[in-house]
C-alpha cells in the first residue's frame, strides 16, 4: 500500500465521521421540534427552535461540508455534543420528573 492509497482511506474515513455526527445533529434536531417548548425554558436553555437551527445548520455542515472548511466542522461537533450530552440529559430528567429535590 503506497502513500496515496492511505490518504485516500484516511480521507474518506474522515468524511465518514463527520457524516455520521451530522446525521447525530439531524436526529437531535427532530428530538429537539418534538420536545415542549417549556422544557427548554425551565431548564434555563436557549428557546427550542433555536437548539433545531443549531442541530440543522451543523448538520448541514458536517454532512455537506465536512472537513473542508477548517474550524466550521469543529464548532459544529461542539455544538452537537452539547445538546446530546448537557442539554438533553437534562430536558429528558425535567420531563420524566427527576428532580433534584
């Protein structure tokens, strides 16, 4: 295997990744327009049709996109682990009616 071959594989199993956290990004976008509107303000997050623009646009961008604008893709990962791993634990606890107290 010469060195083109490998950057090629490594190319496309970059593209790879990106496209599987944008499709992440899509389907947290659906969950968010599924959630109550309520949800978000009492846990004191930005309003739901926000967090769907931001899980669509970087979507849109991990997919369409993909590496090859240099920090966009990486604003986008960011903003999808965000919703996935702080603002939805914490919506789904509010709606299933875990709290703290």
């Amino acid at each position: 295997m010469d060195i083109s071959m490998l950057n090629v594989i490594t190319s496309y199993t970059i593209w790879a990744i990106f496209a599987i956290i944008g499709i992440c990004g899509f389907v947290g976008a659906f969950l968010a327009a599924t959630t109550r509107e309520d949800a978000f303000e009492v846990a004191d997050r930005q309003k739901k049709m926000v967090w769907v623009a931001i899980l669509i646009a970087s979507g849109f961008v991990l997919t369409a996109l993909g590496p090859s604008i240099p920090i966009l893709p990486w604003v986008a990962i960011i903003m999808i682990g965000l919703y996935w791993f702080d603002v939805r634990p914490q919506i789904k606890s509010i709606l299933e009616g875990a709290g703290g107290w």
